[in-house]
C-alpha cells in the first residue's frame, strides 16, 4: 500500500462528502417545511415571515444557501434546531457518541462471536456443529430488528422478568454498571443481527478457502490444524467479511433508527427521527449527512485494510 494511494482515497473521500452534503441539502429542501414557518407557529402574519425568511437569507437562490450552509458545516456549525431552539452541533455530537457507544460493544462482541462461529461451522462442514451454527444463523438474518428488539424487550424487561431496563441511558461517568445495564439491551440486538451476516460470511469464504491448493500444502507439512485454520485459511477468509463489517460499522454509528426507538436510546438514530417528526430541517441535514459519511469513512477502512491483510493486493 502506498502513501499515493492512501492521499487518492482521502481526496475521493472528500468528493464524496461534498456530493452528499449537495444531495442531503437539495432533499431537505424539498420537504414540505419552513424555518420561519416552523419557528414564528402556522398563525404567523405575512409580514412577520417575510421579514425572518429575509433574516435567515431563505430568500437567497439555492446555491447561496448550500454555500452558506456547508461553510458553516466545514467549521462545525450545523445551525440551530428548530424543535429546540438550541446549536444543532452539540446535541448531534452527543448524540453520536452515545451512538458509538452501541457500535463499539456491538463490533467487540460480533468479532468476539460471530468468527470463532463461522470457523467453527466451516472445519465441521457437514457435521451436526455445522447445521446448528447454520440454523441459528438463518434465523438472525431472518428476524427483522425491529422484531428481535421487541421479544427481547418483552422477554428480559418485562415487570415480570425485569433483568434489564426497557429504554434510557446512564452515562458511564456517573455509573459505569448502571451504563452497562441500560445498553445492554440494545446491544444484544445488534450483536445477534450483525453476528448472523459475518458468521455465515466467514463460514461460506471459510469452506472454499479450506479447498485450495495451500491449505492442502499446509496440511501435508504437518502443521497443526488450529494454525492452518487460523493462520492460512481466516486470514484469507477474512477479506469478503471486511467489507461486511465495514457496512455495518455504518450500520451502526448512524443507521440503528430502529433499535435506538425500540429502546428510547438517545443516539443519532433517535435524534434523526424526532427532527423528521418535527420537520427540524438543520437536524434532518446533520443527522443524514452524518449517517453518510459515516458509510463513507468505513469503506475507505475496509479499502486499507484489504492491503494489510492480504499483501498480493496490489494498489
């Protein structure tokens, strides 16, 4: 991998920030909503919009507005929220982070699960260990989110039960337990969806991989199994599952709508639909423009770390 190569990919990133934040501006500027509208209340006198429509430069053409509006993006100034009259960029920034959050425990328990599992299932292809990983796994892919959260509420936060807390947050600086209690809900919904894709991925890369010619030659110097698996056939395997885990990283950091509203978490999710429910434009813009470049970034991951990982990859 070359230093070239890294700065091309930096630059494309770049571009494709500023093609999103040019359609996330153009769309939001389609919606059936207006600041001064949202701001003054529907009984608000044509003088009195006119002349705030005038203030906040909404009658400037389009491309004024994007400009003004990116310029402020590129310094960290997404506005102000027209729900709560407050800078849009803290509380998304909060928001983000309580997101991040549920995407790092997520990640650190699907890698921690999900390919052990997929090897697992691969070195005992066939084998009853391999229909039941295969088993459990279909049924993950095949519950929706929206689905598993919902059992997973009523069967471990019910009065009943009551292992867990149904919904909010605790932050881990005023109660790390307490913090743990509250995401962990969350957390294993995440975990038990994203674990079904990577382990079937792993399993599926794994059984082929397991099949070429030098994972023969290892086998016939007599190297121990677990280092033929491990060392030969997961690192070879692993390629097809970063980009799986790459999309799933932004999955995670923007995309857990439905699991942050099952469980009232206060994430980017959660914020995003509040704003939409309330037509706050410069939340809408944040919260989606965030969500992308989160897919963004993670690609560009992915890309450097397929040379990490397999150094015949050549850039």
């Amino acid at each position: 991998m070359t230093i070239y190569y890294v700065v091309k990919r930096l630059i494309y990133l770049i571009f494709t920030a500023l093609l999103v934040s040019l359609i996330v501006f153009s769309v939001t500027q389609l919606l059936p909503a207006n600041a001064a509208t949202m701001i003054l209340g529907e009984y608000a006198t044509d003088e009195a919009l006119a002349a705030l429509n005038n203030k906040l430069g909404l009658n400037d053409p389009a491309p004024v507005q994007y400009l003004r509006w990116l310029s402020n993006v590129v310094q960290g100034d997404f506005g102000v929220s027209l729900r709560t009259s407050q800078p849009v960029g803290p509380t998304i920034m909060s928001a983000l982070g309580r997101s991040a959050i549920l995407a790092v425990f997520s990640l650190l328990l699907v890698c921690i699960i999900a390919i052990p599992l997929g090897v697992l299932a691969a070195s005992q292809r066939g084998k009853l260990t391999d229909l039941g990983v295969s088993l459990v796994s279909y049924i993950g892919i095949s519950l929706p989110e929206f689905v598993l959260a919902t059992l997973l509420l009523v069967w471990l936060a019910s009065p009943s039960i009551g292992l867990f807390p149904a919904s909010g947050y605790v932050p881990f600086s005023e109660d790390f337990w307490g913090a743990l209690h509250h995401i962990a809900l969350p957390v294993l919904t995440l975990t038990i969806v994203l674990t079904a894709h990577i382990s079937r991925m792993i399993r599926s890369e794994m059984v082929d991989t397991l099949e070429t010619d030098f994972v023969r030659a290892a086998r016939l110097r007599g190297l121990p199994k677990r280092r033929v698996l491990f060392h030969h056939a997961l690192r070879n395997s692993m390629l097809p599952a970063i980009t799986v885990i790459a999309l799933d990283v932004g999955y995670l950091i923007g995309g857990v709508i439905v699991v942050e509203e099952v469980f009232a978490f206060p994430g980017v999710g959660r914020q995003l639909i509040l704003a939409i429910q309330n037509r706050d434009l410069p939340m809408i813009q944040a919260g989606a423009l965030i969500m992308a470049c989160s897919y963004a970034v993670a690609n560009l991951l992915a890309d450097l770390a397929y040379g990490t990982l397999d150094k015949r990859i050549k850039y």
